[in-house]
C-alpha cells in the first residue's frame, strides 16, 4: 500500500505507541500493585510491562525482540476486573483523561461532517494518517482510542456508518490494540465494519460487511460481503409454493423474496 501523505510507517507507530502504553502500565500498575502484562497474541501471558520500560537499556531491548516480528495486534492484560480491588482502568493505561476528553469530542465532530478537507484536516490532527482524496462519509467513526493507528491510502471512499476500530476490550481488564491500514482506491460499502486488518489497494466491500475478525489481511483487488441466507420453506407450504400457469410450472418466493 503507497500514498504520498505518509510520514511513518504503521509498525513504527505501534512501537511508540506502545512505549508509551508501557510507560503509564508501569506507573498504575506499582501504584495497585498488579503485575500488567503484554502479548503479541490474545490470549498468551506476554512479558511483564517492567521488562519492557522503554527508558532502560534493557527495556528497549526487550521492545527490540517483542517487535522483530511486526505484530499486527499487542494485548494489555492483568489489570483486574473493574470491581476488584486495585483494578486498573484500562482506559487510563491507554492515554490520559484530558487526552481521552479531546479526542471524543474532536470524534463526535468529525460524524456529523460531510466527506470534505476540512473533515480529514481535523482527522489528521487527531493523529489518523489519511491520504489524497479521501472521502469518509456522514456517521462513520474512526476509533478515537488510538486514531494514529489508523492508516487510509489515496482516493479511498468510506462509506456512512462504517466503523473502523482499532482496539477491543475483552473484559476482565484485559484489551487488544493494533493496526488498521487500508489501501488506494477502495470502496467501503456503508455500514462496513473493520477492526485490525491489513487491505490492499482496490478493494472493495459490501454493505454491513463485517471484515475483522475474519479477515486479518485482504489482498488487492478483492471484493468481500456476504452470501444470502439459504430460505427453507416449511415442508406443509411446499406443495403451495410451486403453482403451475401457461409457461409452466414456477416456484413462488415467500416472505418478500422475488418469484
């Protein structure tokens, strides 16, 4: 995927986002006494976040093994269901409240633009990394958790009501965080839903589609939806459905499908 506004690589954003997620699961996690830890999987017991304190030495270079194979998604995890005792928010472990606040409004804003500059202008303030000519529709929402995880190439429509999340909470106190990159030239049919996923350039969705987590990478070109529900008609209404005229016998479609 290539366009002309990028001015870092997703992976090295993950990094520093990540870094800085350490930082603060570190601090919270000394004050509650919990051990936080990260994966690189959902559900493995990862490294304890003390290990990874980016300013040591030796934290960074246990930063350096957990990203020599890019991860597409990290999960935070042990900070305690909420109504435990010494339950970290995991909420606060991602950015701070005053941050938190600014985004949310900033997000609630850009749903009710129209698809225009101004509209990627303030999405790009926010950290998303939008490209040439995009349009993102009415009511579409960007994740404002980690926005700058999110990567949109050139000339790429997103259409209303999609959704494009880059973090999941899983309860208990545990989340996931990654990358959402889409490439040049796509069509998101409206109501598209994606979550972490690498998608090459031209593709294409159809409405409501669901893509993440079914589909972590899509390659170029590809067109993804969904297959129609087979209908059964009960067995006392078969006879009643085949009707017979001039041009023969024909099969009547019931509850609003077409003969």
């Amino acid at each position: 995927m290539e366009t002309k506004r990028r001015t870092a690589e997703p992976q090295e954003v993950l990094r520093r986002v990540t870094e800085g997620i350490v930082r603060r699961a570190i601090r919270l996690g000394r004050r509650s006494g919990r051990e936080i830890r990260i994966s690189r999987t959902s559900r493995g017991s990862g490294v304890a976040v003390d290990e990874l304190n980016p300013d040591t030495a030796d934290g960074r270079a246990a930063l350096d093994r957990l990203f020599t194979r890019p991860p597409r998604h990290l999960t935070v995890s042990g900070l305690g269901a909420p109504e435990e005792p010494g339950a970290v928010n995991w909420r606060a472990v991602n950015a701070p409240l005053g941050r938190r606040l600014a985004l949310l409004l900033a997000v609630v804003l850009t749903l009710v633009l129209k698809g225009s500059p101004i509209k990627n202008r303030l999405l790009r303030r926010m950290g998303c990394h939008i490209g040439r000519n995009v349009e993102i529709m009415q009511m579409s929402w960007l994740d404002h958790f980690r926005p700058e995880l999110i990567f949109i190439a050139d000339d790429t429509v997103i259409g209303a009501f999609s959704r494009l999340t880059v973090h999941t909470y899983e309860g208990a106190g545990r989340f996931r965080y990654g990358i959402v990159e889409i490439g040049s030239n796509c069509i998101l049919g409206a109501g598209t839903g994606v979550g972490v996923c690498r998608m090459g350039d031209g593709v294409r969705t159809l409405p409501g589609t669901i893509v993440s987590p079914y589909y972590p990478r899509i390659e170029t070109g590809a067109v993804v939806g969904y297959a129609p529900p087979p209908k059964v008609l009960p067995q006392e209404d078969k006879a009643d459905a085949e009707e017979t005229d001039e041009e023969g016998p024909r099969v009547v479609a019931r509850q609003g499908g077409t003969p």
